[in-house]
C-alpha cells in the first residue's frame, strides 16, 4: 500500500484565522515533505522531516509552522495567511532521504485565503 | 545548474495515436528520474522510477525509458482516461530534494 492521506480536503479561511493541515502514511516512511502547488505549475518544496527532525526549510514565512509529531504523522499549521497563500498543499513520504528513494504523493489540500 | 525540461508544453492525441512526451535533464550524477502522473486539483500519481540509462519500464499502456540525457514517456494507443498532466523529477542538491519539469498536458479525445 502506498497511500498518503491529508485532511482536510478543501479549506477556506481568512486572513486572521488558525488552522492545520494533517498528513498521515503507514509505509514505514521515515522522511516526509509538504510542498506547496500553484494552478499550471509543478510542486515546490516547503518542508521536509527526517526521523521526525526538520531537514528542510525552503525559507518559507514563519506563518507556515511544520510539525512531525511522531513517524506518521506530519502537520502544518497555518496563520495569519494571505490570499497569495490560497494553493494546493501537498504532503509527501519516502522511505528515506537516498536520492533514488520514490517519493509517495497525498491527495491534497486545496487551500483558498479570503 | 541543475535544470528540468519537459516537452511539448501541451499535447493533444487522438484515441489510438501513440506519442511519447521528452523529458531532458542537466544534473551532475543521476541518482533516479521520476515520472508521475497528476490529475487536475488532485495530489502527483507516481508512475516509474529509472536509475540507469537504458533501463525500461512498462505499465498498461505506458513506457518510460532513460538515456544520459532525456527521457522518454512512451504511450501506445492512448485512451481518453489518459488524459493528464505528466510530470518529471530528478533528485538535486541535498536531502533528496526533487527538481521538476514544468509538466506536461496531454489530452485524449475520443
């Protein structure tokens, strides 16, 4: 099974409103990866978590907070946003951080700011 | 620099017709090239995974192959559920992080 799972699957909040977005894998994965995607253009990285520690941060605003609680898990918690923040969030896995370790994409977030 | 480039922008099939669709790359030291495949408003669909040039992969009506410089994404006798954006993606720099083509829109018609 290759599944990764986020919720919520659409979100709309204002500009002075708290929220979090949840990722959660079974496979065993011990790196995993919130990108960000805009309509026509491919993911970009935000975040990526190995073995629950931050290994990456793409410089991303402080109103974008990660959050590995354990393996399985991976949040992002949102506040203050912009409506240029409004995208597709997505949440990523792998079993590790080799080069040729495949990547496992989660459904989404689509994220609207107002 | 590390660079992506995925060719045509957009291609339009009809049912039947195969194609392939190009994905070039300029990476020092290839450690895997990654195909997916994404559906409007929904998350990446991992398609193939090639290490080495020469190597093949096949699914249904999909074909991947690699060479030192490109990649290629062959489809035989489309169909309209094929209809998708394809992206390609070679890891770079550290931690795995993957650089991507900017994609592309194949649409089948019936």
């Amino acid at each position: 099974d290759t599944e990764v799972t986020q919720t919520p699957k659409h979100l709309v909040m204002g500009m002075t409103n708290k929220k979090s977005l949840k990722c959660e894998q079974h496979m065993g994965h011990r790196a995993m990866y919130w990108y960000k995607q805009k309509a026509k253009k491919p993911p970009e990285l935000m975040f990526v978590y190995s073995y629950e520690k931050l290994s990456i941060n793409e410089s991303v605003p402080s109103r974008f907070s990660p959050e590995c609680p354990n393996s399985s898990l991976l949040n992002l918690h949102l506040h203050a946003l912009q409506p240029e923040d409004s995208a597709l969030y997505l949440c990523a896995s792998s079993l590790g951080l080799q080069h040729g370790d495949t990547q496992y994409f989660g459904p989404g977030t689509r994220l609207t700011v107002l | 620099e590390d660079q992506v480039t995925q060719s045509p922008e957009a291609l339009r099939l009809q049912e039947g017709e195969s194609s392939s669709l190009n994905c070039s790359y300029t990476v020092s030291g290839l450690r895997g090239l990654f195909w997916y495949r994404q559906d409007p408003g929904k998350g990446p669909e991992f398609l193939f995974t090639l290490y080495s040039a020469g190597e093949e992969k096949e699914k249904e009506r999909l074909k991947a192959t690699l060479t030192k410089k490109e990649s290629f994404l062959h489809i035989t006798a489309p169909k309209p559920e094929d209809s998708a954006t394809y992206l390609c993606a070679v890891p770079t720099g550290a931690n795995s992080k993957l650089t991507f083509g900017k994609g592309i829109t194949l649409s089948v018609r019936p």
